[in-house]
C-alpha cells in the first residue's frame, strides 16, 4: 500500500496541534467532563506529534476499510481486531493477518500490505485504542470523538486527586495511560501478567510521562495468582475486563483485599452472558452478572453500586 505523501497531513496536523489546549490548564478545570475533554485533547495532540510520519499510512488504511468493508458493525469489529493485532510487532502481525484475512473474507486487501504498512500499525498502537473506543473520529484529522463514554465511566471510579490506584490485567495499559492523562496528581499501579505487555507499558508510560509530571506510573508484573500489590494500602483497584480470566479466583480476591486500604474500593467491569445474544463476540468465558456478585461476596467483598453499559457491567465493591 503506497500512502498519499504525508506532507500536507504534516502541516495540517501541526496547525491543528498549535489550537489545542495546554496541559497545565487541565489542572484549573473543577468538572470531571471538563477534565476529561482537556485531557483527551492534550493526549490526541501528543499523539498526533509522535505518529506524524505514520498519518499518511493511517488514512490510507481507513480509506481502503471504509471501501472494503460491507457494512458499519463489521466495521467496528474488524477495528477492533486491528486494535489487538496492533500491539504486535511487525513480525508476529504478519503472521495474525492470515488468521485475520480467514475469519473476515472481506479484509484480503490486507495481504498487500508491505513491512511498512505492519510497522506503522505497530506503532500507531494508542491510536487504534482511541477508534476502538470510540475517543476520536476515524477521519482526518482525528477529533475527539465521544467523550462523554470516558466521562461516565470515570464519574463511577470516583477518583480523587493523590489517591493510589492499582489496575488489574491492565493489558495494553491504555485505561490507566487515561487516567493518568486526565487527573494531574495520581500513583497509579499497573498490573499485568504477560511480561510483553509489561514491557509496552512502559514504553506508553514513558512516551506521555512530560503530559503529567505529578502522575507516577508503577507497572507490576504478578502472577495468576497474586496482584504483586499486597500491603499497598490502594484507595481504589480496577478491574476490567480481566475477572473473568482469572484462573485462581480464590487467590486472586484474597491478594486483593490484601491489596486495598481499609475503605478502598473495586471497580469491576465486566461482560454479562446474560446478554450474551445481544452480544455475539463475548468471550466464552463471561459469566452472568449475580454469579460475578456472588463471587466476590463469598470473599469478603460488598457491592455498593452498579451501572449497566450496554452489555457489560460496572460493578463497584467495598469491603465487608
């Protein structure tokens, strides 16, 4: 795939980059929705900074998606699968593409991508987060999107400036990246078993550490059966998507009381099969929403609030 030249990309992406809101003014905002929009903006702009000579790959790839792909919904599924397959390098993403081209017949134009096309995904890793949820349009030049998806979310956790937070199975780290981003003064502990991923996190943390010097990020290789946090005395972990690959669920909630400061909280996020039918791609290990609840309350925890979002569900526990 030979892009567009990307100079006029560059130029109107260094314009566009020149409105944007400082970072320091995040700090003057006293809303979590004003808070999160300056965030997200002062973020997009980083990125756009440190993928300038990737913006002509990325349109064109969206260009041949829009033209390939038959209708809005496999759209997004596809994204999402390009979101997955981004955090691999080049190497491992052209072995995925075979898997990728097989289970969507309508992406084969994927297999005349070149090794720059694949290295220009990779890097662009942050990029497909912020299209995958749905945080900027995927057209140039790349707006906010739908804040206030992040705004919701963020309202539950109910952070406070120099709370200590720990996610576990953070994956790409991006959701703790967010918070970090968006609040000016956090320690937040990064959680993940796949040292690969512990390694990308670094890498994330590193490149947008300048965006919010008073954030500390501490990422933490653990084990299936410890979060690695214990004694952290945390005033809130987070949990996302990752409860239900918990493979020693006993071991897992013990370390994380163990982790959490006598009145810290949990925030669960979870998909619930009892939905499973409005949603056909939940991972087959999902469990329904009362047994998750029962779970947790068989180790000590109390569930205090609970928000539906489309077929997932935001839990949030105390302890009992």
């Amino acid at each position: 795939m030979k892009p567009d030249s990307p100079i006029k990309y560059v130029l109107l992406a260094l314009v566009f980059m020149a409105m944007q809101v400082p970072a320091t003014q995040a700090q003057s905002v006293d809303t979590i929705q004003m808070a999160v929009i300056r965030g997200l903006s002062v973020y997009r702009t980083e990125l756009m900074k440190r993928n300038l000579e990737d913006l002509g790959y990325l349109i064109k790839l969206m260009e041949i998606m829009r033209a390939n792909i038959p209708d809005e919904e496999l759209y997004w599924d596809f994204l999402n699968e390009m979101r997955e397959l981004s955090t691999k390098d080049s190497v491992s993403i052209v072995r995925e593409v075979k898997k990728l081209t097989d289970k969507y017949p309508y992406t084969s134009f994927l297999k005349a991508f070149t090794y720059d096309d694949y290295r220009a995904i990779s890097r662009s890793h942050e990029m497909f987060f912020m299209f995958g949820r749905d945080l900027m349009v995927l057209e140039y030049p790349f707006k906010l999107s739908n804040p206030g998806v992040l705004t919701r979310e963020f309202e539950f956790y109910q952070i406070r400036q120099g709370h200590k937070i720990g996610e576990v199975g953070a994956g790409n780290g991006m959701t703790s990246l967010l918070l970090g981003v968006i609040y000016d003064s956090l320690s937040i502990y990064v959680n993940e078993i796949n040292p690969k991923m512990i390694t990308q996190i670094e890498s994330v943390f590193s490149s947008c550490q300048s965006l919010r010097p008073g954030v500390v990020f501490h990422p933490v290789l653990g084990q299936n059966y410890t979060t690695g946090l214990e004694g952290m005395q945390l005033d809130l972990i987070i949990a996302r998507h990752s409860f239900h690959h918990f493979t020693r669920v006993k071991d897992m909630l013990i370390s994380i009381r163990k982790s959490l400061a006598p009145n810290g909280l949990i925030i669960l996020e979870e998909p619930d099969a009892t939905l499973r039918k409005q949603d056909p791609w939940m991972c087959y290990l999902a469990q329904k929403k009362n047994k998750i609840v029962k779970t947790w309350e068989k180790y000590g925890f109390r569930l205090i609030e609970e928000k539906r979002d489309e077929t997932a569900v935001l839990l949030k526990f105390a302890l009992d």
